[in-house]
C-alpha cells in the first residue's frame, strides 16, 4: 500500500522478507534526495552553512518532534549522532565525587548497559537492576523499588528492545520520582512507533530517540528532549553548547545555554538531519502520523501470527511469543525460544529464504513497516523446514 515510497530500499532487496525494521529500517526514496540537498546547500553556501543549519533547518525538525512528543517545548531538543553521547553528557551531570544510586532495569539497550556497567566498577555507584520478566508486574515492582530508596538517576526504556513490551503508564513512574532524580526515558523503540504524549512530564523527563529506526531518517540524527527548566551543567560539553542565550555563571564557570541547547556536543554531519526532514514532509504529503503508521503495523502484526497459527511450527509460534498487552506493545514481534542455538539456526534457514529477521541471544525478531503489504507476508516455508 506505501510501497511506491520505498522504491529503492526495495529494488535493492528483491525478493526479501525484510522482517528486521525494528532494527534497520528501509529508508524511504525521499531520503536520498534529501541527501542530496544536503550536498547541494552545503556547496551553495559553504561558510554560510551553519547559520543556515541553525537558523532554518534544525528548528523546523525541533518543531515536528515536539509536536510528534506533545512537549511544546522545540527548543529543548538538542541533536547529537547517537544516544550515547547524549546519555554520557546526562551522566556527567551528576556529582561523581560522592555515592550514586542508579535505578534501572535488566532489559535496557547495549549504549545504557555497557556504560553503567563500566560506572558501576567505581565504588561509589549503587546500581539496581529490576528485571522486566514476568512483565505482568513489572510496573508494580519497579514502582516499589522506586519507592524504596532516594535514587540520583533512573533509567528506562518506553519499549523494551529486548521483547517489544512497552511501558503502560510512564507518567506514573516519572511522578513517583522525588524532583532531585534525573528521569531519562529510553524512547528509540517508542518514537514515531507508538502514539506518545510527553505534555504532562515534559519539565521532569529527558526523553532519548534517533532516527534510525521508526523515524526512517536512517543513522546519525539522534535526540534528546531536556526537562523544562533544566539548569544542570553537563561535565562532557562541547563549544555547541554555548550556542543563543546564555545562563549566568559563576565567575570563571563555563557558560551554558539556557536551553536543550546546553547537552549539545560539537560539529556534526547534519545530513541524517536532512534525512529525518523529508521523512516528516513525506509523511505529512500521505496523510500520515503516528497513530495511523501504528494502526498499519498492528494489522500487519495481526496478519503474521494469523499465518503462523496456521503452519503449527513446533518453535516459532504463540506459545514463544513475549506479549503482555497488545495494547501496549512495539512494532516488532519476540519469540524466545529454548536456547540461542535454536534461534541461530531458525534465523539462518529464513534468511536462506529470504526472511530476514534479528537474532538476539535466545530471542527472534521480527519487524513491522509501512513497507510491507500484509498480503505478502508468507510464512509457508516454516513447513518446509527441518528442526
Ligand atoms: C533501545 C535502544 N536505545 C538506543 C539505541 C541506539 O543507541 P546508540 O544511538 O547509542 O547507538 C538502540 C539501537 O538499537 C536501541 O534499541
């Protein structure tokens, strides 16, 4: 049905079952055109370039981010290559020179994990890990773990990367928090991929997403939304973070921007920025927004476990599959299977036939886009394997 917006993404994958959108999205033909404007302005106006960035092209996409999170508050958006960089500069807010407690869960993305792992070998970082399996009662116990202690930051994700289940109520959680805890939400799998409406906790959450997965601008354009009148100085800073009106500082303190402004790094491909652009103009040409790419996915999700209810495969079916409310769940679908074995495999013999899914320890992926029609989905081949 939105085929004719992916042309080239799909010219170059004939004959593939791209089942891994979740993970890298086929970008749409808009981008590459996007790619060249880039080109082109960035040769037009050479020395003249940043302004322009500045000026006319990094508020107009602030503007439909903040519209898309509900914040009213564009201004407090900053951009930066990946997350990483933006969650370290939220890291380096905190006064390391006394103990820190971290809360957070089990399930939280390779960028979190890594560095608060490598944190934690310090002594003085307390960090509490609350699994997010059995999902029924996640929310409840990491409530009460919330609850139990005075934490200086917590860190969550809005859908959980590791199985699709998304948060039901944030806000919640966010208000449960004392005003001293830095609240950082997780949002990658969750922007442009679940209807999300941030306008009651805007001035408590740092919200983190990038373009790479559901917002198609494919790598480089990543986000953060900084609470309302956020006054921290973030240790990791770049000279971008001195950019419009600046705060007063004590004598000989470096300044800050008094706006998301002030967690922004330094210089920067804007291309992928470009990118993320044209995807919204697009998108706006369709008639399209959250809610109803949302929709799109569902029925496409609806459509798959319908086929595979059908092929009766003795691994891949519902009894594997980590669900707790569709209602609140991401665009992608997890079976976990008995071992990581199991899954490799599986992953390899649908990939021979064109399936292309994500494997991820003892867990399969699969995705959902506007780039796929759900009467094309067809899992037949699931009959023809050997196990
Ligand atoms: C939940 C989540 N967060 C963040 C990222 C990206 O992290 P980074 O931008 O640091 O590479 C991903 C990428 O897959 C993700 O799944």
């Amino acid at each position: 049905m939105y085929q004719h917006l992916y042309r080239r993404f799909l010219q170059a994958n004939q004959g593939k079952q791209h089942f891994a959108c979740h993970s890298h999205h086929y970008w749409p033909d808009v981008t590459r055109d996007a790619m060249l404007r880039y080109w082109d302005d960035s040769a037009a106006r050479v020395d003249d370039k940043w302004d322009y960035f500045f000026s006319e092209r990094i508020p107009v996409v602030q503007q439909k981010i903040a519209q898309i999170l509900n914040t009213g508050a564009p201004q407090q958006l900053v951009f930066a290559p990946n997350t990483h960089e933006l969650l370290y500069r939220i890291l380096s807010s905190l006064d390391w020179c006394k103990p820190l407690k971290v809360l957070s869960t089990d399930s939280e993305f390779h960028s979190f994990t890594r560095q608060i792992n490598r944190l934690n070998e310090r002594q003085t970082l307390q960090l509490t890990s609350v699994p997010t399996l059995p999902f029924a009662d996640f929310e409840q116990r990491f409530m009460r773990t919330l609850k139990g202690d005075e934490y200086d930051l917590v860190f969550i994700s809005q859908v959980f990367f590791n199985s699709g289940m998304a948060i039901e109520n944030l806000a919640k959680l966010v208000n449960a928090a004392p005003k001293s805890t830095l609240f950082v939400i997780d949002g990658y799998h969750g922007f442009m991929a679940l209807p999300t409406d941030l306008s009651g906790i805007a001035d408590r959450v740092f919200y983190l997403a990038g373009s790479y997965k559901y917002a198609q601008g494919g790598e480089g354009c990543c986000f953060a939304h900084i609470p309302l009148g956020c006054t921290l100085r973030p240790e990791y800073t770049g000279w971008f973070a001195e950019f419009g009106e600046l705060d007063l500082a004590r004598q000989g303190q470096v300044q800050y921007s008094t706006d998301g402004m002030r967690f922004a790094g330094s210089t920067m491909d804007f291309s992928a920025l470009y990118r993320l652009e044209a995807v919204f103009d697009m998108l706006e040409e369709e008639h399209l927004n959250v809610a109803t790419v949302h929709d799109y996915v569902r029925q496409l999700q609806h459509t798959f476990l319908q086929q595979l209810d059908r092929h009766q495969h003795p691994e891949l079916n519902r009894s594997h599959l980590l669900m707790h409310n569709p209602a609140h769940h991401g665009h992608f679908l997890t079976f976990q299977l008995s071992d990581s074995a199991k899954v490799q495999r599986l992953h390899q013999q649908l990939k021979q036939h064109g399936i292309i899914t994500d494997a991820r320890g003892d867990r399969l992926r699969f995705g959902f886009a506007l780039y796929q029609n759900a009467e094309q989905i067809d899992l037949s081949v699931l009959e023809q394997l050997d196990e």
